[in-house]
C-alpha cells in the first residue's frame, strides 16, 4: 500500500489531469509503477527476508526447513528476494483490487432481475443481461474471486522454497555452523571427560584404600584422604578452566588457564597417591613445547593414566615422552588382564578385545584420536602380550601428513 500511494502520488504529478482515485488507467499506471519500487527496497533491506519467511510460514504452512533463517546477505539472497516480493505485492494487489471491485457487481448482479428501479441505474452491459443471466454473472463473478485467491495463494506456496529457501551460501554458513558448535560440544566433553574423569577414577581408588586400611592403618588412611582432598581441588580448578571455555566462547577470557605439561608432576604425584606406581622418563626439550601441543599432550597423558585407574586397578604405568624430527612422542604403558590382545585405533575403529575387561569405555581413546588429529598428528593404542600401550604423536608445528606405525622407537 506505501508504495502503491507513493507510486500515485507520481503519476499524478507527471500525468496532466489525471485522478488516481476514479481514472482506472492511472490506477493500473501507479500499480505497475509501484512494483520496481518495492523490489528496489527489497534490495536495499536484507531484514526483509526474514519477515516475508514468517508470513509464508504462517499463511502456507510450509516445514520450516524448506525456508531460509535470518536476513539476506548475499546478493543472490536478496535478487531472490526481491523477486518474492513482487510476486507477493502482485499477487495480493489483484487479489485486493478484485475483492474490492467484484463483490458489490456480484450482490448487483443477483438482485438485478428483482429490482426494476436498479436496472435503469447500472452500466449498460448489465442491462443487457436477460432475467436468469444476471444471478449466474454474480455467482461467476465470486467465484472468480474466489478461485484467483486460491490459485495466487497455491501459486505462492510453490514459488516460496525457491524464492525464499537458503541459497547455497545460506547451506555453506548452516553447516559450518553445526559444525562449530560440534567442534565445540566434542571439545568440552573432550576436557570434562579428561579431567573430572580422571579425578574420580583417582578418587574412587584412594578412597577404597583408605576403606580398607582404615582399622589397621591410620596413618595410611590418612594420607589417602589427603590425596583425595588435592585429587577433588585440583578437579575443581580444571572443571572451573572448562567451565570457562563456555566464557570464551561468549568471547570473554576462561577464568584459568588449560594445564599443560608443566603441570605434569603434579598429575603423576596424584596418581601414585592413588596407588599406582608411574615411571616417567620426559626429555629436557619437552619443556619448550609450543602451548597448544603441551596442553594437548597434558590431556593424553591423563587419559592415559585414567584408563590404567578404571580398567587395569593400580598397576605399574612407565611413561614416557621424547622429542623427535619435529614431533612428540608420547607412549604409555600398563599391564593388562589375560587375554587382553590385538590392537585397536585409539579412535574406536576395529574390535576391540579388552571390551569384555572394560565397561563404558572408548570415549576417552577416540577424544585422543581427535586430540592428535587436531594437532596433524595420530594416536594408536594396542594391547599386546598382557601391555596396553598407548602411543601419540604430535607435530609441534602446522599439520604433519607422514605417519608411522604405533610401535615406534
């Protein structure tokens, strides 16, 4: 209605006594004239987009995944766009013009033959329809307004999931957004597991220790439970670091820093404290890594000493991490139950043979798969001979395509 109003405003300042209300060429004129003008504005509006979806989606009812979310960006978006438009304008000035127009000559029209005094009052071509003729006209004529309705609204229906459905780009940016919030959920479930995971498998050990040995060995006991009260404080700093990996995805800074190697005798201490003997042989260089490689290396070597806490109870674990050609190479070790044999991709591909010693696992070894993958490296574990070994390795720069086997030096 703007445009039309603004259309005839216009033509009547261009066109010499012209009146827009009663001269029907103007009338045609100003609604033509009013058609680029909104698709000039469609253009120019890329909030558009966005209402003209609601409207298709409440008077069509349309599945909300055939049509685009959020305003046109692009300029294929908006062409589209703007083609809508016009259609709709198009479609719903007819529509209007008819409603209007139409009734009134259709009531005419079915009481004509009734009222004599009417007759000499109507348009000659109304006049000129005999008796039954003019009801029939009239009930043609609603019906034609009724059926043009129909057919603009169909019509309609069938062009809004080309016009208004996601271009390419609008696919293109859907998808990577499911994939950043992918990413992003697999990266906290990654750390929650990691961290939290391991402080209570820590924890479940230390305290049945401390259960056992209470009666005969205070002492014992005593210290397990101060294990357990380090073991839960450090757990809360890092459930407090993944905690704030959700405030940096809302754009402020974590409120502590990710654990990195340096944190690594700290985690080993934890971990005899709950009865595990841990061998570890770490290279001097091992020192100077870049901090996304130490931080995800920190992650592996917990996983790592987890799976030895849940699965194989407290049994000797060597580690050891050595630098090498560009890479870090991390490997794990730990004995495991009888029958325990055959390797299996740290990711989670292939049988895995310790599934009948292991309850709920497999998580863990498939978020160290991504962790080195991340990184351009891999991660391989096998359990072979009664010793689950566990071997990563990390590119300290960029993304490394060579690959060796899981049994390296």
């Amino acid at each position: 209605m703007p445009f039309y109003l603004l259309a005839s405003v216009f033509v009547g300042l261009v066109t010499d006594g012209a009146d827009p209300l009663l001269d029907t060429g103007v009338q045609f004129t100003s609604f033509g004239c009013a058609l680029p003008l909104a698709a000039l504005v469609a253009l120019l509006l890329p909030q558009l987009r966005p209402l003209e979806v609601t409207a298709v989606r409440t008077l069509c009812f349309l599945p909300a995944e055939r049509l685009a979310d959020g305003p046109a960006l692009s300029w294929a978006a908006r062409r589209r766009t703007a083609l809508w438009f016009v259609a709709h304008l198009l479609a719903g000035g007819v529509v209007s013009g008819m409603t209007l127009a139409a009734p009134p000559a259709a009531v005419v029209l079915l009481v004509l033959p009734f009222t004599t005094p009417l007759r000499r009052s109507v348009p000659a071509w109304m006049q000129a329809l005999p008796g039954a003729l003019g009801p029939l006209a009239g009930l043609a004529l609603l019906a034609l307004v009724a059926g043009t309705a129909w057919a603009s609204g169909v019509l309609l229906a069938r062009c809004a999931p080309t016009l208004l459905g996601p271009t390419p780009a609008d696919r293109l940016a859907a998808a990577e957004r499911r994939a950043a919030d992918l990413a992003t959920r697999n990266r906290l479930a990654r750390e929650l597991h990691d961290s939290v995971g391991h402080a209570l498998s820590a924890v479940t050990l230390q305290a049945s220790a401390a259960r056992r040995v209470l009666d005969k060995d205070p002492e014992f006991a005593r210290q397990a439970l101060t294990a357990i009260e380090e073991t839960t404080r450090a757990a809360v700093t890092e459930l407090d670091t993944v905690l704030g990996l959700l405030r940096e995805e809302d754009g402020d800074d974590p409120s502590a820093p990710a654990p990195t190697l340096d944190g690594l005798d700290a985690l080993l201490d934890r971990t005899r404290a709950a009865g595990v003997a841990v061998e570890a042989t770490v290279e001097e260089r091992c020192a100077g890594l870049p901090p996304v490689v130490s931080r995800e290396a920190y992650r592996i070597v917990q996983e790592g000493l987890s799976n030895a806490l849940r699965h194989a109870g407290p049994v000797p674990v060597r580690l050891r991490l050595r630098v090498r050609e560009g890479q870090l190479t991390l490997r794990m070790e730990n004995p495991v139950a009888a029958g325990d044999n055959g390797p299996v991709a740290a990711g989670g591909t292939g049988p895995d043979p310790a599934a009948t010693a292991r309850t709920g696992g497999g998580r863990g070894l498939r978020g160290v798969a991504e962790r080195a993958r991340l990184l351009g490296g891999e991660a391989t574990a096998t359990a072979r001979d009664g010793v689950w070994r566990l071997t990563a390795r990390l590119p300290l720069t960029g993304k490394n395509e060579h690959t060796t086997g899981a049994d390296g030096p």
